[in-house]
C-alpha cells in the first residue's frame, strides 16, 4: 500500500486491522491484489502515528476492512470479460505442458527416480493460444432479530478471477562506464573485449503470465445495544504460470557495428567468443496461499457514574481481537535455460596441411555469473511458508471534561509471533560443458535439449533457513479537549523487537559477504541474524478548529522500520535467467525516524473539501538498495548513516455544480504530492567513488522508492444533464514521478549509476449503466495512455539517461454485469 507515495516500508497495511503474514518473498504487507471489491467493506487510511498502530506506521497505515452482518438480506452475483490488446491470440507465450488448472493446482514433483538420469518436461517457452480472462464473484448475507434484542447474521462471498499479461517489447540491459567521462558501455562478463572472449547483457524480453486467483470469505456475528462478536474466516489462492524469453543479439552489434550476420567472414563472426548471442528461457509456475481466522469483540461497558470537578467518566469501552494467519508459496519445478550461439565462421585452416574452412553455426551453453556453478539447464523447488498468531486489547476510557466537550484515555497491549521456512532444492545438468547443438539461431536449441541425452543431478548449493520476528508492545494515550476548538492527543508507545534467522547450507553454498569482492564460502552460521530491539515511540498532537469549516493539525512522533526477511538472507534471489540479481545483508539494522506532520482542512460547503499538509521525517539508517559488482552486477540492501524526507501534499474534493449550473453533475477528487528525500553515504562508499579511476564525487542521493511527486484525478459525471439517465462517467489518471530504484556503485574500476524508474501515467475510464433496479451494466477501459515503463541509468557524470529496463502493459478492456437481489 502507499500513501503520500512513501516507500511501503514506511506504510503498515492491515486486513480487518490485523496485520497478515505474507506469501510475497520480498516483504511484509497484506497484497490488496489478493482481495476483490466484492468482499471489502472500504479501506480505511491513516496519514500520522499515534501510539495505538504499529510503530512501523511512520507515514500512515492502511486497514482494509472486510464486510460483515449486513443490515438487511443481501444476494449479488457479478461476471466480468475482458481483454489486453497485448495478448495477441496465437502468439502468447507459454510452454509445452504449461498454463493453469481451473482452480489453480499443479503437481510437479521433484523426479527422485530420475536423478542422474534426463527429466521430463520441456525446458524452453513456446507460442500458444491467448487464455480469455473473466471473474465471476457470488455475494450472500443475512441477519436475524432473537428475542433478547440481539441480532445475529453472517455473510459470505466466494470469488474468481482468471487473467493474463504480455510483455513483447521489453528491454533488461546493464552498462557502466569504464572510463571517468566516457559513454556508458555494455557491462561484461566471463571475460574482457580486451581477450576477445567475453558476453554482455542487452536483453531483449518477452514475457506472457497467466493468473488464476480464487478465494472465499465467511463472516458470522452476534451484535446487542453494548456488545458484538464476529468470526471472520478468509481463504485466498492465486496460481501464476510465466514465461520469459530474453535474448542478446546487440551485444555483437554493439562491438561490431557493421556486422553481417550472414558473412562467414565478418570480424563479428571470426572473433565467435566476443559478445556471442544469447537467449534464456525461464518457466515459473508459482502457488501463493493465505487464509486468516479471526475472532474480535467490542463491548462498551456501564457508565460508571464518576463525576468529579474536570472530568466526568462515561461508559469504558473495550475492544480486542485474536487471530490465526498463514501464507505460503509454492514454486515447483522452475526451469531456467541458457545458450550461447555462433554464427558460421570462415576457418582459414593451416595449408597446406589444412584447407580452410567455414565452422557451421552452433549453440553452446550459456551460464550467467550468478549461476556459474550450474549447469545451463536449472530446475528448482522454491517453497516459503509463513505463519503469524496475533492478539490485541485495548481500553478506551472516554470523558467528558470541564467544557463539556468529549475525550478519552486509552491504554492497550499488542503481540504478533512471525514463523517462517524457506527451502530450496536445486538440480542442474554437471559436468555437461561440451554439449552443442548445429542450426541457425532461429531454431530454439530448448526445444531439442529434452530428446537429448542432458542428466540432471543434485545442486548442493541451496541455503534453507528458519526466521522469527516477535513483536510485542504496550501503550497508552489520551485525547483531551482544552475546549471546544482546541484538543491535544498524545502519548507512547513501548515496543520490542525480537528477530532471528538460522540459515542452513548445503556444502557448497558461496555467498558475498557486504563488502567484500568476490564468493566467500558460507558455514552454518557465518551470516545467521540475531536481532533485538527496544523502542520507546512518543507521540504529540494537536487539534486545532477555529470553526465548523476549517481544521489545523499538527503531531510529532516517532516509529521505526524493520528489515524485512529477504533482505537480511544471504540467498541469490533472481526473477528469470540474466534478469537483476537480489542478496541480502544480514548485517542490517533497523532505522529510526522522526516525524513531523502539519495539515490544514477546509470543508468550503456540504461536500466540498479542500487540504494541504506538509511532513518531514529525520531518518537514522535508512535501509537503502546499492548496486554491487563481483563476478556479477546485484542488488544489496544496506544502511546509510542518516537521510531526510519532506513534501507537500494537497487534496481536494468538489461537486462542479456548486460553481456552475451547467456542471452540475460533475464531481471531481484529486490530489498531487511533491516529495524532497536525502540520504547520506557512508563515508567508506563515498571514498570509493572519489578514486581516480571513478572520479564520480557523490556524498548523497535520493531515497530509494520516493518518488518525486505522485498526481491522482478523478471525474466523475453523470450523464442526465446529457438526456441519458441512470449512467456515469469515471475517469481516473494518475502520474508518477522519477523514482530512484538503486544507488549507484562500482566495482572493478568501473562506475555504475543510479537506477530510476521514469514519470509515466496511466488513465483508466468507466461506464455504468443502470439497467433497472436489479441489473447494472459496466464497461471499462484500463491504461488508454499505454506508457513505457522505463528504468533509466542518471547521474551528472554520463550526460543523458540511458535506459536499463522498458516495457509496456497494454490496455485492458472489461465488461461487467452484476444483480442484486
């Protein structure tokens, strides 16, 4: 979740306020993708930390709050077609026994019979048939009056989806500049163009996902006049299926401008080693799961009849929740292929006493760096599991003070006890450098290799590990009124945490130590995480309404950010074969911020509303992503010695017929955040780019993940003032800022730039149509703007961006209609 457009590492997302272990390798946040509006009551945001939310909250929180007891009986059903353009109808890319159950099951299990011996199953992408996406989605509650005057009820809802994705035009490359003032060059590896034997990475990248997602959710509930129960029971699965061709042919091009693939002759094709064509395929079934049990009471309890000089006690109220949570995924089976191909190349032998000749065209293994101790063929077991139990009591005393305006005291505990397993098992054809296959590189050699004669043995190169974070705190605040225009809130929160992780390698597992330039071996133990922290978050705030239409805020508070998993293991985590390369730090700290918030309201007339706000966070060791250079380019977290966040943001809200008869009608919502981040090197990095083969002077940079600005607009029409009744227009367009993605780095002598990912905007427009009371019609039109995705390489020391990553997501078209009854 994002809010302000802050990093979500600084946003605490929630389901039904409790917080969901997560089948997403990368981090801890509830997927709200998992969720469909046909279960979600509303989400509920917060932008400033008091002492009753997490003390991660540092820019907000936001609670996805799922239906309950309906207020009257309640049956819906809904259906939905769509397409992307992208997904071109037999052209999509998939594989030979790939694609989707129906509800998203798939049994491929490891081959144990087969080991030193060829496995089944392809190993390369192939075109098939478009899938059709659609949802469907079946709504039921009720409620019942008992004799006591207590109500009882219970809602359920079961949901489907199945969609799919194209990338045709993507680009994955990685440069560098070797020289201080020179152009940007393809970064190398395995070699030098200096030795004539060496390979870029300018990927060409064509991908086709496709998604099934499922899910059920059951509510029941007792209510009275002071208390409720409810019992709410969610169950989510999503199955992925992807396929991943990237291919380097301008490499070549790029060191042989002239070159003609076709000419024996060709320098490009006498020097067969210098940046050869490369193609990967990599096939990635995946299986994400999430469910949660969660019981939650509120009682208010009777008055208790305390009346004193200042305060007069009114009727405690309490409210607590417990809670069972697990998450897991599953990734059987991922296949990654790599291959090398030499065109035909003139041979001038050795006359007499060898003719000359042409060496026909062929393809050879391919290993990229980070996967140099395998195979070109590797097969994997992924499986991370997940599971969280969580409690929460809180008390609120509320008062009435001497003015007669309302406050409360508030006091509560929390506790949240994380487990998580990682295993991985890994297999790779060993000891099959000499392997070839003769044909032009149009032929794909993956689709030969399965017939050939490639055993697949054991890698004993995977790490498993074991993690516990264990967070418990208690708090206690107060909201009191001065009088009827001013109030403070405040308040601590005393939080601890606890965080371990046990890794477990296999005997030949290397890994990078932060630091150091090349593989080290990893013994149990040698990066295991043990992590203790205390945190006292204090909390200030004040209210200030000098009338009905206006509001000033202000609040100082403190928080924290956490490591997340995945960032503190030392595993190699890549997406596909020659894609970015991932390693964590286990090293890393926590940060500490500081957090100022202003905000001013205005409500101009009953349902207008106009804001502005500024905030500004003092961060102590920001956790920053580098890029990093051994024998490969990566990706690595680490902390900064501090930094700094600020920015503007306005809001606004108004019904356009306030202002003009012939608006009336149009409704519009929109708000812009402007974000300034700074954060400092590390003196020992800051040093390196100062050498003289750098020559690049950097002592700070943006903050990862902190866009420059974010723009939202909303419009909203409706069409009876056009003559057409019972239809609405929406449009909805929003515009994100340059983001740095990673810091730069070096490494080899060689300069590396900062990452960003490029403005781009998107619009999206709706048509809904009320057919009569029952039925309502809707179409919908996503991403019209179609932008490239672009990451590009910046700094002032290379001139222009050059760009790293591009693609496009298509637009989307939907037809959905759903009844009521």
């Amino acid at each position: 979740a994002v809010v302000r457009g802050l990093p979500d590492r600084y946003v605490v997302s929630k389901m039904n306020g409790v917080r969901l272990p997560t089948a997403d390798a990368d981090k801890r946040a509830v997927e709200l993708d998992q969720f469909p509006s046909a279960v979600i009551d509303s989400i509920q945001v917060s932008k400033t930390f008091t002492p009753d939310q997490q003390g991660d909250a540092s820019g907000g929180a936001v609670d996805i709050v799922l239906k309950s007891i309906p207020d009257e009986p309640i049956f819906k059903i809904s259906g939905q077609i769509g397409a992307n353009e992208q997904n071109q109808e037999s052209r999509f890319l998939s594989y030979d026994g790939g694609g989707l159950t129906y509800w998203g099951f798939d049994d491929r299990d490891i081959q144990i019979d087969n080991l030193g011996d060829n496995w089944d199953g392809a190993v390369g992408v192939s075109p098939t048939d478009a899938p059709q996406d659609y949802k469907w989605s079946l709504d039921a509650g009720t409620n019942f009056d008992l004799d006591n005057g207590a109500k009882f009820g219970g809602f359920g809802s079961i949901f489907y989806e199945r969609d799919s994705s194209t990338i045709e035009d993507g680009i994955d490359d990685k440069y560098w500049v070797e020289e201080p003032g020179a152009e940007m060059t393809p970064q190398y590896i395995q070699g030098t163009p200096s030795q004539g034997d060496f390979k870029t990475q300018l990927f060409d990248v064509t991908r086709g996902v496709q998604e099934v997602k499922w899910g059920a959710l059951g509510v029941l509930g007792i209510e009275t006049e002071n208390h409720s129960l409810s019992l709410t029971n969610l169950y989510t699965r999503v199955a992925e299926d992807a396929a991943t061709l990237a291919e380097d042919t301008r490499g070549k091009y790029f060191y042989f401008p002239d070159y003609d693939i076709s000419n024996p002759k060709d320098p490009g094709n006498m020097e067969r080693n210098a940046a050869p064509f490369l193609r990967t395929e990599t096939l990635q079934y995946t299986e994400r799961e999430t469910q949660t049990l969660q019981l939650k009471g509120h009682h208010v309890l009777p008055d208790p009849g305390q009346r004193g000089r200042f305060f007069t006690m009114l009727s405690p109220e309490v409210d607590w929740g417990v809670s069972h949570s697990s998450a897991s995924l599953y990734q059987p089976d991922k296949r990654q292929f790599g291959s090398t191909w030499w065109a035909d190349s003139y041979n001038p032998g050795f006359p007499p006493f060898v003719p000359p000749s042409t060496d026909p065209a062929v393809h050879r293994p391919f290993k990229p760096a980070a996967n140099f101790t395998l195979g070109n063929l590797q097969r994997i077991w992924k499986d991370i599991s997940e599971e969280s139990d969580q409690y929460n009591l809180n008390l609120k005393l509320p008062f009435e003070q001497w003015t007669g305006d309302e406050g409360y005291f508030k006091f509560g505990v929390f506790n949240d006890e994380v487990y998580r397993e990682f295993d991985q098992e890994s297999f790779s054809n060993f000891n099959d450098n000499g392997a070839r296959y003769f044909g032009p590189y149009e032929e794909f050699w993956s689709s030969q290799f399965p017939l050939e004669d490639h055993p697949i043995t054991a890698a004993d190169i995977d790490v498993d590990y074991e993690g516990r974070q264990h967070i418990s705190a208690y708090y206690y605040m107060v909201d009191l009124p001065v009088n009827s225009q001013l109030k403070f809130i405040g308040g601590a929160r005393f939080e601890d945490t606890d965080l371990s992780i046990t890794n477990f390698p296999e005997d030949d597992v290397t890994w990078i130590p932060p630091g150091s330039p090349g593989r080290v071996q990893l013994n149990p133990g040698d990066a295991d995480v043990s992590f203790q922290q205390s945190d006292v978050l204090p909390s200030i705030g004040f209210v200030f309404t000098p009338d009905e239409k206006s509001t000033l805020r202000g609040s100082y508070t403190q928080t924290v950010a956490r490591q997340t998993f995945k960032e503190l293991t030392p595993i190699e985590q890549q997406e596909f074969l020659g894609g970015d390369v991932f390693i964590g730090n286990p090293f890393l700290q926590m940060s500490a911020l500081k957090n100022y918030d202003l905000r001013f309201d205005y409500l101009p007339y009953d349902g207008g509303f106009f804001s502005i706000s500024y905030f500004y966070k003092d961060i102590k060791d920001p956790i920053e992503y580098v890029q990093r250079v051994a024998e490969f380019t990566y990706t690595t977290p680490v902390n900064y010695p501090e930094g700094q966040l600020s920015g503007w943001e306005l809001e606004a809200r108004h019904q356009m017929g306030q202002f003009c008869e012939a608006l009336e009608g149009l409704s519009f919502r929109a708000n812009a955040t402007f974000i300034d981040s700074k954060v400092l090197l590390p003196d020992d990095e800051a040093d390196q780019f100062n050498q003289p083969n750098i020559d690049a002077p950097i002592t700070s940079r943006d903050m990862t993940n902190a866009p420059e600005h974010l723009y939202n607009l909303f419009l909203s029409y409706d069409l009876e003032k056009l003559g057409i009744k019972d239809t609405q227009l929406g449009l909805f367009y929003t515009v994100r800022g340059d983001t740095l993605i990673a810091g730069a780095g070096q490494s080899k002598g060689n300069f590396v730039p900062d990452v960003y990912e490029k403005e781009y905007g998107t619009l999206n427009m709706s048509l809904l149509r009320k057919i009569n009371e029952k039925w309502n019609l809707k179409l919908q039109a996503k991403n019209l703007t179609n932008p490239k995705i672009q990451t590009v390489y910046r700094s002032e020391y290379i001139g222009d961006d050059v760009t790293k990553t591009s693609y496009r997501k298509g637009m989307e078209f939907n037809v959905t209609l759903s009844g009521t009854f």
